[in-house]
C-alpha cells in the first residue's frame, strides 16, 4: 500500500531483485565449490580404483589369494564415498572450529560493571527530586574512536520537563546511554540528587530511571512483562494506570475488551526477537 502510494513499485522491485541478486551470489559460488570438489574426488577415487584394478589383473597366477583380492575390490567399490565422507568432515571440523574462536573473542570482552554494590547503594527513595547534574562529561564509544560529548556542562532542574535539541548524531542519544551507563564516560561526573552515579551498582541506577524509546519496539515476553519488566507490581496495579493515565475515557470500553487479552493471556502475545506495538 505505501509502496504504491508513493509510486515506487519500480524501485521497490528493483532493490529487491538486487538484493536477491546479492544473496543468490554467495550461494551460486558456494554450489559451484562443492560440484567442482565432488567431481574431482570421484575422478581421483575412479583413477585409484581403476589402477588397483589393473595392478590385481597383471600380478602372476598364484601370488595372491583370489578371496582377498575379491575382498579389496569390494572395499575399493566404497573408496570414493569414504574419501568424500573424510573431506565432508574436515570442511565440518574447520567450519565449526568458528564457533570455538568467538568464544574466545566473546571471552575478551571486558564485562560490565558489577549490578549492585553493597557498600554504595543509593537511598531507598532515590531519586527524590531527579535533579541531573552534569559536569564536564566527555564520552567516546571505544578508546580508538573520537569523543562524542565533549566536556559537556549542565544542570537539569528536578521536577522539570527538559528538551534537548540538536542535529542527528550530535550526541542526544549517547547523552541517555550515558545516563544509564550503557557507555561509561571517559571524564567527568552525573550527579543525580548529589549521587555520583559511576559509584552505585548497575542494577541500583537502572531500576531507579525509566526511558521511553524511540521506537515502539516489545522485548520478547508478554505485554505485561514489557509494562513491569522488574515485576514489581501486581495486574490491578498496572491496569490501573493503564486505564487512568493511558487510555481515554472513552475508549474505557475498548479497553476492557482488551484487558482480557492483555492480562489474562500473558501467555503468547510476543514472541521471538520482540514486535512492534501498534495501538
Ligand atoms: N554504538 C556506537 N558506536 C560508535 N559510534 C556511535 C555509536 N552510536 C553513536 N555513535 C556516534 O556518536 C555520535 C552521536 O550519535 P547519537 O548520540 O546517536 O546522536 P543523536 O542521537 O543526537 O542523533 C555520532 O557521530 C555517531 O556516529
Ligand atoms: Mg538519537
């Protein structure tokens, strides 16, 4: 419907068939691989057989038992399958061996910070006013990579509603990580209510902030399990806020029917690799 709305089905068919064109490409090469392999493999195997073939017809009457020789000519019969089985299973052996490789790249990964320290954690109640202080915080995504915020300064009221503008990749985004600590910063302090948030446990600062993203994307669960993702509150909770702060009044209705489907069949709304939500 989009796509024809805006008159693109020629360039819409057009990527798409050099987009298969680019996924058959690796395929075709691949087959042809393997053909070529298993054609040469034969050839050598029937070379091989046809040489011990000869080489049993010409030796002298009497020098070998005529079982045994009918014997290495049934096993001979095989040669050509157990040659493509051995080299079948070398292709396996190096393909596979990949996965032990990543796991010794993934087991250099440096791992995240600790989730909670006991001797740091914040106030039961905090954040109490949810004032932001930022001090001269610069922040890069990888030590080889340039600085992404560079020395930034300021102070985020608590209580208020706060915008930040600026172009696409001027740092908005690595702003939020950063006060999330997806990206530690390099320099600089967050201060959130006086609580230097590079001094508490991962799991103590995220479950205190909330981030509603960009886009309406749904991890892999239920609905609800999205809504309360901690678990911390029980459906009436949750229904009531649904009801009172998100749906109109008018669509109260509405929303009972669907109450039904969201609460009652947590079961089997999101599946694999999470959804999009489309209210
Ligand atoms: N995961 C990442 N790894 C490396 N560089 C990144 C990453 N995410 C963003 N950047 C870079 O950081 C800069 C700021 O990006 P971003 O914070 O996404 O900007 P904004 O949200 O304001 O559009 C950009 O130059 C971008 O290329
Ligand atoms: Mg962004």
């Amino acid at each position: 419907m989009t796509i024809r709305s805006f008159d693109q089905e020629l360039r819409f068919s057009d990527k798409n068939l050099r987009l298969t064109d680019g996924y058959s490409r690796p395929k075709f090469h691949n087959v042809g691989a393997r053909d070529w392999l298993c054609f040469r493999l034969d050839l050598f195997s029937s070379l091989t057989f046809a040489f011990s073939l000869v080489f049993l017809i010409s030796m002298p009457k009497g020098m070998i038992d005529p079982g045994i020789a009918g014997l290495a000519v049934t096993y001979g019969l095989n040669l050509n399958m157990l040659q493509a089985m051995v080299i079948w299973n070398l292709c396996n052996v190096e393909n596979k061996i990949i996965s032990v490789e990543r796991i010794f790249q993934y087991m250099r990964i440096p791992s995240e910070p600790p989730l909670v320290l006991e001797n740091h954690k914040p106030g039961h109640d905090w954040p109490t006013q949810g004032e932001v202080d930022i001090r001269d915080l610069e922040v890069r995504y990888a030590p080889h990579m340039p600085l992404v915020l560079r020395g930034v300064t300021c102070i985020f009221p608590g209580g208020m509603k706060t915008g930040i503008v600026g172009r696409t990749g001027s740092g908005k985004s690595t702003l939020i990580q950063t006060l999330f600590r997806i990206v530690d910063p390099v320099g600089g302090q967050i201060l959130i209510d006086g609580v230097d948030i590079s001094t508490i446990g991962l799991h103590d600062l995220r479950s205190r902030l909330s981030i509603i993203p960009q886009d309406p994307t749904m991890f892999e669960g239920t609905l609800r399990s999205n809504l309360d993702p901690l678990g911390e509150y029980n459906d009436e909770q949750i229904w009531e806020v649904c009801v009172f702060h998100i749906a109109p009044s008018d669509v109260y209705r509405w929303a009972c029917s669907v109450r039904h489907l969201l609460f009652l069949r947590t079961d089997s709304i999101f599946n694999t690799h999470g959804a999009h939500l489309w209210l």
